[in-house]
C-alpha cells in the first residue's frame, strides 16, 4: 500500500514538472531586507533551506558564535528567547522539554537538517540528547511551521543546522571542565578542496550532577525535617559523532551524505533522592541523509531537491527495583524510520512557488525484558504534500506567503491496553488533514516591518498514549487528535545610526493566541494509574516583548519579556479556567555585555514567575530567579571562556520534586583554525 502511495506522489511530480520548466526566469529580485538570486545562492544556503530574510514567521536564529566555547546545552541557550520556555529534571544532561508561546512539548516539532526527530512512540523530544558540538545554527519557528519543513505543528518547530564544509580547510577543538565534574571535549574537522568535501564533528560530554539539594522528606509544610543531601543518580555520559562527505557534480548539481550517531547513559533520581535509587536510561540514535540537489535546471528558474533517509532510535529502560515507577521494570523501545521527500522551489520575478512531497514508514517495538512478553509492535505511515507561495507586490514592500498541507496518517496498534490494564484488540485507523495557513510581511519604511499569520494545525496522538506502554500509563485507542488555530501580529524596528553614543537599535512586539480543541491531557485515579484524555480545549493568549541596543561601541544590551495567559477550557469544574500546568505566566531576560579589544564580559539575569504543577492549580512552583556572568578572553588561535551560573546560589525546581543546580563555575579552551 504503502509502495503505491510513493509512486501516486512521484507521478504528481512528474506531472507538474513541465509545468515548472515553462516559467519564466527570476534574475534576480531586490527586497527591502535581502537579494534573492536564481541558481547561484549565498554559499551557506542550500535548496530547501527557509529563507530567513522573507518568512513572515516570526523567527529567531542563535549562531555558533552565540554559544561557541562554552559549556552549554542546547536548553540553557534557546530559554533566554522570547516565547521559549524550557523544563528540566535537574542539572546538564537531565531530560528537557520546549514549550512555544504556551504550547505543550509535544506540540513542538524538532528537525536536525530537516529530518525530524519526534517518533511516533510518543513524548517529546528530549533535548539534552542533541548535542551542540556540530551545530551552526538553531532555528525557531514560533506558532508556525514553514512549508520547507514536512510537518505541521500547533506549537512551532525548531530545525537545528549542522555544520557545512567550507573551500578553506578549517578545524576547532574545546575541552572544558566545571562543577558537580562536568567534562566536556569537542572538535571538528572540514574542508572542500576542490568537488569534494567532507566534515567531521565530535563531541564527548560526562557530568555527575551530585549537587546539593533541599530534601524536605515529603513534607514541604514542616521545615523541622528538611535536610542538605546530595542529589542522587543523575549522572550523565554521553557522544555525539557527525560526518558529512558531499560532491559537486556539476555547477549547479550536488550529492551529499550525512550520518549522525549518538549515545547517551544516564540515571533517573527518585523523587524523594533515594539513596539506593539504580534506575537508569539508555539512548542510542542514528540518523542517516542521501541527498540530490540541482538548482536552475535548464535555465529554467527551478531547483530541485530529493533526499532519502533512515533514523534509528534505541533506548533501553531499567528500573528493576522499581524505585521511581510503579513496580519493577525493564523495557527496550526501538524506533525505526524511513521515507523521503522531493522538492521543487521555482523563482519568479514577483514570486517564489514551493511544492515539498513527504513520505514516511516507522515501526515501534516494545520488549519487557523482565516478564519475557511477546514484544508489542505499531506502525505508522505518513504521508503530506505541502505548497507555499510568496509574493511580493509593491515594489517588494508587501510580501504575503500562504500555504495549505495535506497530511494523511495511517496507524496500526498491536496489543494496546484497556483501562484495567488488560490486553486489548489491535487496532488500525487512518485519518488525513488540510492545514492551510497564511502570513503577511510588510515594510513600510526600511527600518519597519509588520508580520502577522494565521494557520489551522493538527497533533495525532503518540502510541503511548494510545496503547499505554510505559509504566503506569494504561492506553486509550479512542483519543482524538489535537487541532489548533494560531494567529499572531507584531512588528519589529531594527535602525542603524553608527553614531558616537548609539550604534543600532533593535525592538520588537508580537500579540500570539492559539486555541485547541482535544487537548490532550493525563488523567489519574485513585491508584495512581494515568490515562491520555480529551479535554475540549485550551485558550491561550499572550504578548512577548524584545530590545536590542548598541551603545558607545563597547556595550550591548538586551531585554525581552513574554507575558501569557493559558486557560484549560474543561468540562469539569474543578479544572475549568484554571492555567495550563508546566507554563510560566510570566518571563524575563535581561542582559548586558562589554567588549574592549579581545576582552568581553556579560552579565544576565532571568526571573520566571506564575508557574503550576497541576490541573487544579492548587501546588504553584516558586518563582525562579538566576544571575549569570562569564568573561571571554581572546588570544589567537585560542579562546578562553569562564561561566559562573546561578550566582545567587537559588534552589530552582522546573518539575515537583527535581530541583536544579546552585551555584555553578564552568572553563573552557577552545582553539580555532
């Protein structure tokens, strides 16, 4: 079924593809922001990659140098931008989940060269298992998803680019040390001779997170038993490897492989900081790309890219003793993923027309390794077309981008489990979605722009949701899809004076709201035994804030703000218009840095308030407040970098029970060539 789908795909490309070829040629369009050229792009933009210069997504883009020569996880760096929010389970290396604008984790789509990392298996991806060491840039899309990425998301999506070889040999390596033992060695090695090229990027990263904590022995009313501990089990280990190895077949034609291997050891603390606690997680990924480029085919204006791929994702669970669960367990899930995509981009003098077909097969396995069950396996094919268009009208002043996805999703559930715990009758459904979505930029005068969008999005539930395999979550195979409509407007100024006292200047505000109908939530009873239901909906609305000043040629500052309001529209009382849990209401970032010659110093503080743990809302979290400062040092070809986090020494905690580090100090060298 699934071979016939391919070939109804391929025989719509064909079709289209003289279609493409007639157009007319786009020399060259200038827009207020950017030059937009046919064939021959900016060295580092490649076919399918969003053009950042036009999306009317409102977009945020942190480039290596942002956090290069640091100890630093990728979500430390994305939580001090406008509308992200992040939760950890304590310390580097511990579980981390995103929120955008309000949205739950799994809302949120994650791609590594637009390959995506979410599974079908179900929960969020963890973003501790995404290693910084081989990344150029980080992108985040808030309340939209750009047709160039495959899928669609209520909450947004993040694409995180790796390293691109470039025609002159270049190598860098960084080794670091810090508190709680934290070590970290990376390095990488690229160059393009002359048709080929290659890179190479490791990355080796171990911590022990024995940091002190407040155990307040499961009574946070009485204060006479509370005791300083250890934090417990958290230690990490883990590797990072990327290779890359393309060639020029042509001026305008490329092959390219990448293959990414990853592995990670870690220990699950117990809530209460047991001592004997032993639980412990192991992740194993292997991502693996083959992809064909050829731009302005014929002269024709038209670019043309396909790639294959194949992911892998192995983690194995054990908790033997059952010291964090509900009894003991021991389980393997692996994760298989294959398929691939075309898509074309055609560049006319008034417009740019993209068609992205997208087809994916991914087999899910469950194997209890305790009860030596029969392993438990699903399915899951998708299959989404997506076309976006982009006009600029008005001498290039007006630029309006709608698109519209069509997604068709076709599931198989072996054994899935009933309210009681009992094997249930395997199940198979198919359903498929329209998500249209327009955005609007529009650039008054040079220093101006507006953006605004609105979109209609859709989750399909995870098989863990659905079948229940992990512990003490049973299944529920009636869930409904989640389906949301985002709508935002703002606008940004961003002037340049290169005065004496005022360099540039930067400010931006946005108004966001999203409302979703079926939300999926967790429900428990009196055991204890969670289940995935439906509530009818969610309301959330907010409005995030950002500056940006260059000042006196030494300073820079920068603040930004993100006030939300997320309201569970439920049926039953006790719920009803009570906030979303896990969603601070309100955040703040400010940030000051100096640079003089080869010195810089900064220092940034981060206060987050209005944050429950519940449905009802009646166990809030305290408001978490860090100081943070570092200083760089310069010194060709090294660079020396020293973080002091969390300077007040603060106990934080972003899920109940799981505190964060005090006061921590990390130094690196890094060399560059």
């Amino acid at each position: 079924m699934m071979r016939n789908k391919i070939h109804i795909l391929t025989f719509l490309v064909l079709t289209l593809y003289p279609a493409f070829i007639a157009a007319e040629d786009r020399s060259g369009v200038t827009t207020i922001e950017t030059v937009i050229v046919t064939g021959e792009r900016p060295e580092k933009i490649q076919t399918g990659d969003v053009d950042i210069e036009s999306t009317p997504i409102p977009v945020i883009v942190i480039k290596k140098e942002d956090f290069e020569g640091k100890i630093e996880e990728l979500p430390e760096l994305i939580e001090k931008e406008t509308g992200v929010q992040v939760r950890q389970t304590g310390g580097l290396g511990s579980f981390s989940t995103v929120s955008l604008r309000g949205s739950t984790s799994d809302q949120v789509m994650v791609f590594i060269d637009g390959i995506l990392l979410n599974d079908a298996s179900g929960g969020a991806v963890d973003l501790s298992t995404i290693a910084l060491g081989d990344v150029e840039a980080i992108e985040i899309y808030k309340g939209a998803t750009p047709g160039n990425l495959g899928n669609s998301s209520i909450g947004g999506a993040i694409n995180i680019r790796t390293l691109r070889s470039e025609k002159k040999p270049h190598a860098a390596a960084s080794v670091g040390y810090g508190s709680f033992n934290t070590k970290e060695a990376r390095g990488y090695l690229c160059h393009k001779p002359n048709e080929w090229d290659y890179l190479v990027s490791l990355d080796a990263f171990a911590g022990d997170n024995d940091f002190e904590i407040t155990n307040n022995n499961g009574t946070p009313l009485n204060n006479e038993d509370d005791r300083v501990e250890t934090r417990n089990n958290a230690q990490f280990d883990q590797f990072n490897a990327l290779g890359k190895f393309g060639y020029d077949l042509s001026k305008n034609s490329r092959l390219q492989f990448l293959t990414q291997w990853f592995s990670k050891d870690q220990g699950l603390p117990s809530w209460n900081n047991s001592p004997v606690t032993t639980a412990s997680l192991e992740t194993e990924r292997n991502v693996n790309t083959l992809r064909y480029t050829h731009d302005d085919i014929q002269g024709s204006s038209l670019n043309f890219s396909t790639s294959l791929d194949y992911s892998k994702k192995v983690e194995m669970y054990d908790d033997t003793h059952g010291s964090i669960g509900l009894g003991n367990q021991k389980a393997k899930y692996a994760t298989s993923r294959y398929g691939g995509n075309i898509y074309l981009e055609w560049l006319a003098v008034t417009q740019t027309l993209s068609l992205l077909l997208d087809a994916h097969h991914e087999d899910y396995g469950v194997e209890n390794l305790l009860m030596y069950e029969r392993p438990s396996n699903s399915t899951r094919d998708s299959y989404s077309a997506s076309i976006q268009d982009t006009f600029y009208l008005f001498e290039d002043s007006l630029t309006l981008t709608p698109a519209v996805r069509y997604s068709l999703i076709s599931d198989y559930l072996e054994n899935t489990v009933d309210v009681w715990g009992e094997p249930g009758d395997s199940t198979s459904h198919d359903k498929d979605y329209f998500s249209p979505q327009m955005g609007i930029k529009y650039h008054p005068v040079i220093w101006l722009v507006f953006k605004s969008n609105l979109g209609k999005y859709f989750r399909i539930p995870h098989f863990y949701e659905l079948s229940g395999d992990r512990g003490f979550l049973v299944g529920n195979p009636d869930l409904l899809p989640e389906e949301g409509m985002n709508f935002d407007i703002g606008g940004e100024i961003n002037a340049i004076f290169n005065t004496n006292w005022l360099q540039s200047l930067s400010m931006s505000g946005t108004y966001f709201q999203s409302d979703v109908d079926n939300l999926i939530s967790i429900a428990y009873d009196a055991r204890g035994i969670g289940q995935a239901v439906n509530i009818p909906g969610a309301k959330i609305q907010g409005f995030e804030v950002g500056m940006k000043i260059d000042l006196l040629k030494y300073f820079k500052i920068i603040g930004n703000a993100t006030l939300q309001d997320t309201k569970n529209l439920n049926e039953n009382r006790a719920f009803n218009n009570k906030n979303l849990p896990g969603r601070w209401g309100q955040t703040y970032m400010g940030r000051i840095e100096a640079v003089h010659k080869s010195f810089k110093i900064f220092t940034e503080y981060i206060y987050n308030m209005d944050l429950y743990y519940d449905t009802a809302n009646l166990l809030k979290a305290k408001d978490q407040e860090k100081l943070n400062a570092g200083l760089s040092v310069q010194i060709d070809p090294f660079l020396i970098t020293l973080d002091i986090k969390n300077i007040q020494d603060r106990k934080h905690e972003d899920f109940n029970g799981y505190p964060s580090p005090g006061r921590s100090v990390f130094l690196m060298l890094t060399y560059k060539h």
